[in-house]
C-alpha cells in the first residue's frame, strides 16, 4: 500500500460503524428526481452514503451531472459519456466537442457511461464501436478511468480496449449483470466490477451470486452502485438466500422499503447493496464498504 493510500485507508476507517459507502452510478438527471432532488440526496446522507457519481448518458445529461456536482460540492461527481443506445446522435463535431469539455471539468471523475450495447439496437452496432472508441480516446487523453456499458458485446468490447494497451486508464465495468465467465475475463484484464441490486434479482448458478460467494471477484477490484432509478434491490426476492436476508439490518430495510420502489430506486438503497453482497461473500459489511470506499476513492480520486 502507498502512502496516499494508507492515508486514504486511515481516513475512512472511523466512518464505518454508521457503514458510510460511495455510490459509483446514479442517474440523478432522471425527470424522475426532477421535483425533489434535495430530498433524495439528504436521504442518501442520512443513509450513510457519503458520495454518488452522477451518470451521465447523453451530452446534454453529462452537461446537467456537471451542473450537479456545483450544486452539491464534494457530495456529488459527474461522469461525461454517450450510452451506446444514444450513439447514433454523435453525428456532429460541435457535440464531440461539448463532450470533450464536459468531461475536461475536475468535478467530472470519468468518461461513460460507454460501451457496447447488442441486446438491443438502438443504435447499429457498427456506430456503437465507433462511438465507443472514440470516448476510450478521450479517456486515455484526459487520463480519467472509463465507465463502461456492457451487454452481449464482451468480445468486441475487449477487442477495442485493447488496442490502446499501457495507454488505457482504470475501467470500471458498471452495473454488471452478466456470466462467471465474462466476470473472470474482465477481472484478469484488472478492470473493476460494479455491483448493483441486480443481485436480488439474478437466479442464475454461474452469475453475479457465484462470483461474490465463491469470492471470484476480489474485494479490491468491487464497487457498488445503485444505477437509480433503475435496478431496485427487491430483498423480498423469493430466490435470495436465507443466510443473505438475515444479513440485512433494519436500519438499511427501512430507507429501502420507505422511499425505493421498482419504478423509483434511490441511492439512499446503497448500504442494503453492500449488506446483500457482504451476505453473499459471508463476510462482514463494514468491510465491503470499506473496500469499496477506498476502491472508489481511489479510483476515481472522489477524495479531493
């Protein structure tokens, strides 16, 4: 360990018998927060999340994080990317251009949410991989880490990663929701792994479940999001573990089952995420949020 990091470690090790955590994904740009944003993040402190990254998806919502994280200093970041679904707007210079100084801001931690997107086609998939290469350039030239989208793409994905070599920063495959398989090959590539409530909801033997109790995915490469509004952590899941539901306190309960809902997840939810996936790994949750703080922190430098 460093210096900067033992100091990191040592600043964070007193804020966890309240289970302070850091919310990587959060799309608080959604119309969905439009009318009591304030609320949403007060009960986020409350909760004990002590920073969200705010997702950005489009310029226009990259542009609105930004604002955010002026509004709301040192509790929210930003992120500056194009959702692949969105990449077929990329179509004028003067965009790109935007984009670039968007994510040029200090108060904007990291290039995405970017990616490649198959399961649906939104965009065409050959304007996906462009879209996206072109934002792994930017990250690499601003040398901010890379915030990625993924679904049915891994081989193409990894295909462009690659091509930049040393010259690629830090990659956070966010919101993973995928196979053993796909886990094990972003993590021998050293990219980090974002964990949402889609644990609640993944039923499969060789998905998210077996990579965290079989502890395939190392404390030091986890992260945990929330990805509001989306991927509400449904703890009454009917295939959710005993010895996982018996991991949750009634302090984390309460923020979800009073203010989350299936239409209307929130990042106040996080420290449910971080007891679910504690269940899971059979280890203490004090523990995972601290790796994943300090992981956080460290990454994206939230610390300044």
């Amino acid at each position: 360990m460093t210096s900067e990091e033992s100091q990191i470690s040592e600043e964070l090790k007193g804020c966890y018998e309240n289970l302070i955590v850091i919310d990587i994904g959060a799309n608080l740009t959604n119309k969905k927060y439009g009318r009591d944003l304030d609320s949403v993040i007060q009960r986020a402190k409350d909760a004990g999340v002590q920073k969200i990254m705010v997702t950005g998806t489009s310029v226009r919502s990259s542009k609105e994080a930004l604002r955010l994280t002026r509004l709301y200093p040192s509790t929210i970041y930003s992120t500056a990317g194009v959702h692949p679904h969105d990449a077929k707007s990329m179509v004028e210079e003067e965009l790109w251009a935007e984009l670039q100084a968007t994510a040029s801001a200090p108060e904007c931690v990291a290039i995405g949410e970017c990616g490649l997107n198959y399961s649906k086609d939104f965009s065409e998939p050959k304007v996906q991989r462009e879209v996206f290469k072109r934002q792994v350039e930017i990250a690499c030239e601003l040398q901010k880490p890379l915030f990625v989208h993924e679904k049915e793409a891994q081989d193409d994905l990894t295909t462009i990663l690659d091509e930049f070599g040393n010259k690629l920063p830090p990659v956070v495959i966010h919101s993973f929701t995928g196979s053993v398989e796909q886990g094990i090959k972003y993590i021998e590539k050293g990219f980090y792994i974002g964990i949402t409530g889609y644990i609640c909801k993944d039923k499969s033997d060789g998905g998210i479940r077996r990579l965290l109790s079989e502890r395939i995915l190392p404390l030091d490469k986890l992260l945990v999001e929330t990805d509001s509004p989306f991927m509400y952590p449904n703890m009454r899941a009917s295939k959710l573990p005993l010895h996982v539901k018996d991991s949750l306190t009634e302090r984390s309960q309460n923020f979800v089952n009073r203010y989350c809902t299936f239409q209307r997840n929130e990042p106040c939810a996080l420290p449910a995420i971080v007891e679910l996936v504690a269940g899971f790994r059979a280890e203490k949750p004090e523990d995972v949020a601290l790796a994943t703080a300090f992981n956080a922190l460290k990454i994206f430098g939230l610390s300044q």
